[in-house]
C-alpha cells in the first residue's frame, strides 16, 4: 500500500460525544487537501463509547483507523503512539475537542508544501482555560524559558503539523516522561507559527486537573533541565559561605566579650530551616532517581489491545534502543 499524503493523529480520552462533531468539521478539509489522508484516532484507555464511535466512523470511511490502549496511558504517550503508526508524508496533531480549529490544517499543508518541516499552531488567547490556569502556565513557561535547555516558542502546543523526517525523528526519542512540547525543540528543523484562536470544548471537560498538570510540568522541567540538583549547590555554597562569616563574627565576639550561654531560640530555628532545606532537594534528587528508575526499566512506552482498520503492528510500543517495527 502506498504511503498517505497526509496522517492526521487524534488522541482520545472519554470523547464518545465528539467524535462525529470532529469528523463532521474535519472530514472536508481533508477532503479539501488532499484525498490521499488517514486519520489515526488513538483511544487512551477511554471508558465511555469512543471506541465504538470510532469502529462506526470506520464503517463507511475506510481512511480512518483507530488503536486501543490497555489503559490509560496518558496524551503524550498516546501521541507517541499515534506517530508510531501514522505513514503519512505529513503528520499532524490534533485535539479531539474541537478546540483546535481543522481549518487551520489547510494553512499548515500550505506551509510545508512551500518547504517548512514543522508547522506548529500558535494560539493567540487562552481565554478557554481560567485564569488561574493561564496564570501558572505563563509562569511555568517563563521558568522553563530561562532555565530549560531547549526554548519553546509561545503559545505552541501539540497542534501541528510535521514531515515525516521530523516524526521519524521524533519516533527515535523513547523517554518515558513524555514532554512532548520540549521534545518538538530539541528536534529542531525548520518549523513556523500560524496563529489559531483556541475555542471552547464541545462536550466533557479537560481532563488536566491540577495535579495532574503540576506532574507534567515537573516532567518538562526534569527533562529538560538540571536546574533543581544544580539550584541545591548553589544554595548549600551560599549557606556555607553565610555560617563561615556568622563563625568567625562569633569567634571574635567570644574572644572581645567572653563567652553567656543565651541562642537557645536561633539554634532551633536554623536547625528547622536547614533540616527543612536538605529535605526539599533530597525530594528533588528522588524526583530525578524515580524518573532515571523508569527510564531504566525501559518498559514499552504503550499496549494496545485492539485496532480499527487492520494493520498489523507491534502491540507494544517501541523503545529507542530496539527496532522500531516496520510501517
Ligand atoms: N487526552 C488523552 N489522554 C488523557 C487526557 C487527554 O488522550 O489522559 C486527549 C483528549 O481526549 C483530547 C486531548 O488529549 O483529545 C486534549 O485533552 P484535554 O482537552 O482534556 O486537554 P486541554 O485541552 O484541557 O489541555
Ligand atoms: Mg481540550
């Protein structure tokens, strides 16, 4: 068979209601593109009737092809998968809620076709998340800005389009803490924005609660950055550097004035600071030890338990350092 022109990649997770709202809006623009596309839906351990939405779809559109995790696996690893598995000569990413517009696909092909590797949609507001939210994630960006080895272009998310050299690329990459979003820069090559107005969610609601987004962000900034382990060095310096100096201010005052036995109150409180200090990067260290454990264990990134339109592919989701299976 040969190779689609174009792979449109979908994670999904509890989207039974949006599926055909999706493939209503996203169908003709493909159609628009070109005839020769595929779309990939991975379904993330989904608990309501996506799956079945999706062999429905499949029933008369025999472009569309779906895979099924085990369970839940979580977005980045599913869009791991869904690469593995699309064989266009262009990729693209896209949420199944509908907040990424399809049309802005149509702007992403016109891009590669004039010589561009990556095509990342860039959103001009986030006013669909809360404030909070937006909030945290323009600080997390800013940190990771200064202190990650690989900037990030603003506003850039998972919406994107990529050549088949960059998703082979991509595909060599098999951490398991997925920061898909640092992993797009490290890769580099030729990449631009187009900008896209961030809509609503049609129907369920995000499934990024907090904690699950501060994980994520700890992810980014551990894969990406030593800043932590380095950030206790410099502190444990200057902290050395201070009680060297307070010694000798002491050793002086004891020689000058003769030594009273009062500082019951500030030997404790140092004690409690420091002991809280030391704690606070032993957990960072743990941080990175768990993730190099995980690492390790070198674990397949995904199962899958069943496939819509028969393929025959490795159940298991490649790691690096093995052959990733033929497409
Ligand atoms: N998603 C997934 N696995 C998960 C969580 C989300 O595949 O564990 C999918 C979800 O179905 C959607 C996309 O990832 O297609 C974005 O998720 P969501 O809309 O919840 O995130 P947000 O838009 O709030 O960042
Ligand atoms: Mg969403």
């Amino acid at each position: 068979m040969s190779s689609p022109e174009l792979s449109i990649v979908i994670p999904v997770f509890n989207e039974g209601l949006n599926i055909v709202p999706l493939l209503a809006r996203l169908k003709p623009v493909l159609e628009g593109i070109t005839p020769q596309f595929e779309i990939v839906f991975v379904d993330d351990g989904s608990r309501d009737n996506t799956f079945a939405e999706i062999a429905k779809a499949h029933e008369s559109e025999p472009r569309i092809h779906a895979l099924r995790f085990s369970r839940n696996f979580g977005k980045e690893i599913a869009l791991a998968a869904g690469m593995d598995h699309a064989r266009g000569k262009a990729v693209v990413l896209i949420d199944a809620d509908l907040q990424h517009p399809p049309e802005t696909i149509r702007t992403f092909v016109e891009k590669w076709r004039e010589g561009w590797d990556m095509v990342y949609g860039q959103r001009v507001d986030r006013s669909a998340d809360g404030p909070l939210r937006r909030w945290l994630t323009q600080k997390f960006y800013d940190l990771f800005r200064r202190f990650g080895e690989t900037p990030l272009p603003p506003g850039a998310g998972d919406y994107r389009l990529m050549d088949r050299k960059v998703v082979d690329a991509m595909r060599r990459l098999g951490e398991r803490a997925r920061f898909t979003k640092g992993l797009y820069a490290w890769v580099g090559f030729k990449s631009i924005g187009v900008p896209f107005e961030v809509a609503d969610r049609l129907h369920g609601e995000s499934k990024w609660g907090y904690g699950k987004l501060t994980r994520f962000a700890f992810d980014g900034l551990s894969s990406f950055s030593t800043l932590p382990l380095k950030l206790a060095t410099v502190i444990g310096l200057f902290i050395s550097f201070v009680a060297f100096a307070y010694g000798l201010v002491i050793l002086g005052r004891t020689l000058w004035f003769g030594n009273d036995v009062p500082g019951y109150p500030s030997l404790f409180v140092s004690i409690m600071f420091f002991s809280g200090i030391q704690l606070v990067f032993l957990g960072f260290i743990g941080e990175y030890i768990g993730r190099i454990f995980a690492e390790v264990k070198r674990r397949p990134l995904y199962i899958i338990s069943d496939e819509v339109g028969g393929r025959q592919h490795n159940r298991l989701g490649p790691r690096d350092d093995r052959a990733s299976p033929p497409l």
